[in-house]
C-alpha cells in the first residue's frame, strides 16, 4: 500500500469521531491545546513551546532546555526565522524543507532529544509545513527517510486534503491545520494508549 492509499485509509470514517474525541477539550488528549498554549512566538523558542511539546508525551531533559532556552537561543532563532511560517507542506519548496531540516538537525544534536522530540517541537512552531514524526506515525504510514518529501507528495492532491479537512470538528480553531488533523488521525488509529484504545472502541474500532 503506497503512503497516499494509506492516509486515504486512514481518513476514512469512523474518523470524524475519533478527532472529535482528540479535540474535546475535557477528554484526556491534547487536542488544540499543543496549537493554542502560551503565545508560540513566531521566530523564537520559548518555555511554553517545551510545555506544549510535552503534552505530546515527551520531555525535554534539563540540559537540553537550557540549550534551547538560554545559550542558543539566538542562533536557534535565527534558523527558524529561515523557515516559512505561511507555506503549507504540500506547497513547499525543496529549500522550505532544507531550512527545516537544518533546524530538526540543530535540535536533534541536544541531550535526548532525537527526532521525534525535534519534529514534535518544530510541528508546534510551524505546523502548517512540518509533520509529527514519532513511532506512531511510522506504525501507521509507509514513511521513509525523508517523511517530509514523501508527505509533501502524498498531500499535493488536492481531493486528499479536502478529505482530510472534511474531519475537522465543529468549532475547532482555525490554528489547527491540516496537517495536524492528519497527525492526529493517524494517532488515533494507531495509538496503543488506553485512551486511544477506549476512543477507537467507542466509534466500532
């Protein structure tokens, strides 16, 4: 099965209500949350970034906090200030991504962090053009060494984007964008967490 027929599979009903599930704001996920906390800053990392990251089940260890926070915090701004706020992935071009890259590079390098954390954090600061890549998402879509391109070209059909917008929840804000309503499905699909186990089979997963 090819990536594109997977995200078709995967956005199919019962779906709506699974992200109905994600994006209530009194269940246990977090939702819009991780989008709306704290002011996200556009070209700095700041200590609510880390917190809405951690939302997401993952920490950042205290050397590395202070990395992002402290000593680098000049540089690392800098490098997200040559990453596009306003492109969408599937319209990016290839340096849109090498900018990214460079940036998920950067923060790969800290103590613990890797490239889930690195992807969870830079999802948060633009989350119209990066991806979430944890083991969730690669136990649920054909994803390979780079997951960006690759989504990028699943995502350029239009009709697929569509699909995947028809999800979106009543009400839910405008800052959560598609390709957080993607991450998000796929996480509900595949999550082995309790509560996503509870979420699927109370839609007839």
């Amino acid at each position: 099965m090819t990536l594109g027929e997977r995200i078709d599979n995967v956005i199919t009903n019962p779906s709506d209500g699974l992200l109905r599930h994600f994006f209530d704001r009194d269940g246990p996920f977090a939702g819009a949350t991780f989008d709306e906390l704290g002011d996200n800053a556009r070209y700095e990392i700041g200590p609510s970034d880390l917190v809405a990251v951690s939302l997401l089940d993952v920490r950042y260890e205290p050397r590395a906090v202070r990395a992002i926070l402290e000593r680098d915090a000049v540089e690392l701004s800098e490098m997200l200030s040559e990453v596009p706020a306003e492109v969408d992935l599937w319209e990016a071009e290839d340096r849109d991504l090498e900018a990214a890259l460079a940036l998920h590079e950067a923060l790969d390098s800290y103590a613990g962090v890797g490239e889930t954390k690195a992807s969870k954090l830079l999802a948060r600061k633009r989350p119209r053009l990066i991806p979430v890549i944890d083991s969730v998402v690669r136990r649920g879509l054909p994803l390979g060494s780079n997951p960006a391109k690759e989504l990028r070209a699943a995502l350029a059909v239009e009709s697929r984007r569509e699909a995947i917008e028809s999800l979106r929840p009543a009400n839910l804000s405008s800052l959560i964008t598609t390709l957080r309503l993607l991450d998000a499905a796929v996480w509900m699909r595949y999550s082995r967490s309790r509560n996503a186990n509870r979420a699927r089979a109370s839609v007839g997963l």
